[in-house]
C-alpha cells in the first residue's frame, strides 16, 4: 500500500488499526489469503510525490500494489491533465518495480465529510467526484483496478481531527476494500 497520510494510518492510534493492516485481516479471513502488508505514504503526499519517491520503494515481487491517493491533489487542485497523465505513470512505474496487480481506492467523498464548512464542502465534493471519475478512467485504459470508495464518513468513523478515519472507520473502509477485491 502506498499513498497519502491514509496509507499509513493517520487517524488510527497505532498501525493494528489502520487501512493496510484492517485490509490484510479482512482479506486473509474472507479470501483465505496469507497476507504480508508493507505500508508507504506520507501525510500530504500527492499524486507526483508518491510517482517520484514513495513508489520507488516497491519492492518485487509484489501480487499487488494498492495506491490510496486523491485527497491531497483534489486539495492542491491538481489540474486533470496533470493528475490522469502522472496516474498513468505510476501504474507503469508500478508494473516495471514487479507489481502483477495495481489497484486504486476510490477518491474519498469530502462532500460528505461533516467537519468540513459549506461551501468548502460542496466544493471539495465535486473536485473530489472529478478526479475520481478520472481515476477510473485511467485504471480502464492502463488494466488497473479501481476500487471504489463505499464507505462512510459518518462523524462516527472520522478521527478526532474532523478530518481522518478513525479506527473504526478504517475497519469500515478496510471491510468495503476487500468486499470489492478483484484479484
């Protein structure tokens, strides 16, 4: 996994409680799978960051790379262009650093995210809606995996920053990822 401050658990209390790890429990227990999870990220990582320093850190061989991003970049505004061009990238840079899957989490919703003021949330919301129908679009032409974002931010699942998940919405998150996993 690699990615944003979500990739690593920002939010959570301790690593056991973050996406990467909840993921790897949730898809051992309903795919029988032996998982090993390494988790790569940095708070306010975009789309370039993760291109240019956090993927070279794949290490082959990989079944699978998940990428959590999106966040950041509908923050910075990142152009469509600029976003569509360096995700086809990385799913390329994945791929040549020996990752057989590339999978991406959907753009998480900030629309629905309570703690953020109107109109900066509506706002958010639709920059967040664009960039993830653009994600898609690049998964379908790179053969990647889009996973999308089915999970809640209920205030009850969003830390105490008002911002990330909590441990429970990690789980709930982590749950709706292997639910969705195609690989």
């Amino acid at each position: 996994m690699l990615g944003e401050s979500t990739a690593v658990g920002v939010g959570a209390a301790t690593q056991d409680e973050a996406l990467a790890f909840s993921l790897a429990r949730a898809l051992a227990r309903t795919r029988d799978l032996s998982v090993d999870v390494q988790a790569v990220g940095r708070s306010g990582a975009n789309v370039a960051t993760v291109r240019r320093e956090l993927a070279l850190g794949v290490e082959p061989p990989v079944d699978a790379a998940l990428v959590v991003l999106g966040v950041n970049d509908t923050l910075e505004l990142t152009r469509g262009a600029r976003w569509t061009s360096a995700l086809g990238a990385l799913v390329r840079d994945l791929r040549s650093r020996g990752a057989r899957h590339v999978l991406f989490t959907g753009v998480p919703p900030l629309g629905e995210l309570a703690s953020l003021p109107q109109p900066t949330r509506s706002a958010l919301g639709a920059r967040a809606a664009y960039l993830d129908r653009l994600l898609a679009s690049v998964c379908a032409s790179e053969r990647a995996h889009h996973l999308a974002f089915r999970s809640p931010l209920h205030p009850e699942l969003v830390a105490r920053d008002g911002f990330h998940p909590s441990a429970r919405g990690y789980a709930a998150w982590a749950a709706a990822l292997a639910a969705a996993w195609p690989v």
